[in-house]
C-alpha cells in the first residue's frame, strides 16, 4: 500500500524535478567576495607565524637568553584583575572596620616607684579610724542626750514640759494654801511629789531676773568662818552648797532630807536646834541657841507661815539676823507685814524693794515677852498680809 494512502488522495510514484527556475534562483559567490576571503587567509597565517615567533622568544628567555616582554593582558583580563583587586580592597576595608570596632585589650599598668602615691592601705586605715572616731562620738552624744531626755522626741519633751509644768503649778497652789502639817504629810506619803516641785521650782527660776538666793550666796559669803546660818525651807539646799565649801556654817532644813545638805524638819512645827522662849512674864532673848543668821528665801509658804518666824526667833542668838525675801505681789500691805514680824521679835534693818519681783527684807532680832499658844494662834490668823502664789487655770 502506498504512503499516506488516503482515499481521494493520489500521489505519483516518480520524483518532481527540480525546476530550472530554482537552480536560477541560487545566488552565486561573486570575484570581489573570493578575493576578501583570500586576503582574510592570509592574515590567519600571519598571525599564527607571530604567535609561534612569541613563543619561540618565550621559550629561549627560560633558558636565560634576554627576554623578550610579553604583550599585556587583554581588556577583558584587565578589568577582571581590577574587579579582583576591588573585591579585596573592600574585604580588608571590611576586616579594618571589625578590628576597628572591636574594643582594644586594656594595657598592663607599669608600676613607677616615682609616681606612687603609697600604700593604699595605711590611707584606708586611717580614715577608717577617723570614720570610727566620729561614729562613736556622735553615738555618745546621742546616748548623753538620750540619758537627759529620756529617749524622748522634741515633741514628746514639750508635751512633757507641759505637764511638769502644770503639775509644779497644782503643788505649789497646794503648799502655799495648807498649813504645813498638811504639806509634811504629803511629801512623806511620796517623796516624788518633793522632786518634782523643785524640778519645776528650777525651770520657773531660769525666767527670773534675779535669784534672791544667789543674792544671799554673795552677801553671806563675807560673813566670818565661825558664823552658823540656818537656811529655813532651803529646797536642794543651794546656799549651802555654795558656802560650806568656802568653810561658812549652814544648816538646811525642808519638808524632805537629800542624804547630805538637807535636813528633813516641818519649819513652822519644830525646828531641831536648840533654844529657847524665854521665861514667862519677862522680855527676855530666850537660851540655848547657837544660829548667827536664819535665812528664809521664798519659804514663808503655807497658811501657818508665821509659826516658823516664831521658831526662826528661838534659835537665833540675841541680835541675831533674820533675812527674808518674799515675792512682791504676795504684800497686801507692806506695813502691816512689818508689824506682824515686829511683834513675834523683830526690828527692821532693811528693805530693799528696788526689784520689780522680789522684796528683801533684813531684820534684828529683840527681847520680847514669852506669849501663850492662844496670842500665837490669834499670830497666825494674820497670815493673810501675804497673799498666796496661785496661777490662772488654763
């Protein structure tokens, strides 16, 4: 069967021949073409002559004849050889910038035996000591101001002025408006009740312009080694420890004894020094008594005040000096103050009223009748020629 035998198809079984028009139709090389490619030959041998001349030279240099230089790299070569130092200059620029970036390793420091500034340890010591030093003086400051203050806050030392204060005030209304009796009884129930007052009594003392006692300190000071002083309601006996020391004879007496300088004595009851009134129906100076100078400074306090004028003349020797300083507002009437002491024994020396808290009073003691315990309580009814110290209630 033949190929692609399809019906309504029929090829023939002999080849077409080829036209004449399409072998006319095939171009031809022309004499101008036939030359170039001559011309083209010829170079080709050339070139080749020249490269077997090159390495010809080349070959003859490796055996030490003179050489002749080789053409250089072509274009192409060239710019890879750039391309190639172009990439490693940035690789080490690169690897410049790491190392670069990279902190550099600390140094070893050379000792230089000029330079050195010493031992660092003597230096540490010392103000270590120093520190120390310091430290325990200001714990000890702290500890002292602890001790005086109790461990208390500024505030807490305030509230506690306060209450000092205003329990100073109630005692002292209390002394100053009870016989004292009365007073003795309560010091000796509590003891406390004697500190605090004069606690107080101290703090009060720190406002006033003068101290009547130091007045007393100084003037009594003159006195002769021999002379024997009876301070009356003496509180913590500040005259005599003033004056003792210098070889002067003071005896103290209050409601409460220290141990030391004070005597526990009720001054308006009986004082325990001898002496004596005198005999019934005559003036007399009494007997027995062995005190130069009595001394009442602020003590003329409770109701009965004028009892312990009439022991203050008991034990006075004949002539013998009472020296009273009272607080100026407690005088209703000065002259009959004078003449409620001038009739117990007294004669004026001296007043001294120039000071706008204190009036000082100096007297002598005289001879006098022996009175009856009835004339001396009708005495002490008088009692209220001195007014009592007593603060407004807040």
């Amino acid at each position: 069967m033949a190929l692609f035998d399809i019906p309504g198809w029929s090829v023939t079984t002999a080849p077409v021949p080829e036209s004449s028009s399409s072998a006319s139709k095939k171009r031809k090389r022309s004499s101008g073409d036939s030359s170039k490619l001559q011309s083209a030959e010829v170079n080709f041998e050339k070139l080749v002559k020249k490269l077997k001349r090159t390495s010809s030279v080349d070959v003859q240099g490796e055996h030490g004849e003179k050489q002749v230089p080789r053409p250089g790299p072509t274009g192409d070569k060239r710019k890879t050889e750039k391309q190639k130092k172009k990439t490693k200059s940035g690789l080490d620029a690169e690897q410049r910038k790491q190392t670069i970036s990279r902190p550099r390793p600390l140094r070893a420091v050379e000792k230089d035996s000029r330079t050195s500034p010493g031992p660092a340890k003597k230096t540490k010591t010392k103000h270590t000591d120093e520190t120390a030093s310091s430290s325990q003086a200001a714990a000890s400051a702290k500890k002292s101001l602890d001790a005086s203050t109790g461990g208390l806050t500024a505030l807490q030392q305030g509230m506690k002025q306060s209450l000092d204060g205003a329990r100073f005030r109630l005692i002292n209304e209390t002394l100053y408006t009870t016989d004292s009796h009365e007073a003795h009884s309560m010091m000796k129930a509590d003891p406390r009740v004697f500190k605090d007052y004069h606690t107080g009594f101290r703090h009060q003392v720190q406002g006033w312009p003068t101290n009547p006692v130091e007045h007393y300190i100084s003037s009594l000071s003159t006195y002769p080694k021999k002379a024997v002083i009876a301070d009356l309601g003496c509180g913590d006996a500040a005259l005599a420890r003033a004056l003792v020391p210098q070889g002067i004879n003071v005896l103290s007496f209050d409601l409460v004894s220290d141990g030391a300088f004070v005597v526990e004595a009720d001054i308006c009851s009986k004082i325990p020094l001898p002496g004596s009134e005198g005999s019934e129906g005559e003036k007399s100076d009494g007997e027995g008594h062995i005190v130069d100078v009595v001394v009442c400074a602020l003590s003329l306090m409770g109701t009965n005040w004028p009892q312990c004028l009439r022991e203050a003349w008991r034990i006075l020797k004949p002539s013998g000096e009472l020296k009273i300083a009272e607080v100026a507002s407690r005088f209703t009437d000065v002259e009959e103050f004078l003449e409620l002491v001038g009739s117990i024994g007294f004669q004026l020396k001296k007043k001294d009223d120039s000071n706008s808290h204190f009036t000082l009073f100096e007297f002598k003691k005289i001879a006098r009748r022996m009175k009856g315990e009835k004339e001396w309580t009708k005495l002490s009814s008088r009692a209220d020629v001195l007014k009592p110290c007593e603060y407004k209630r807040r």
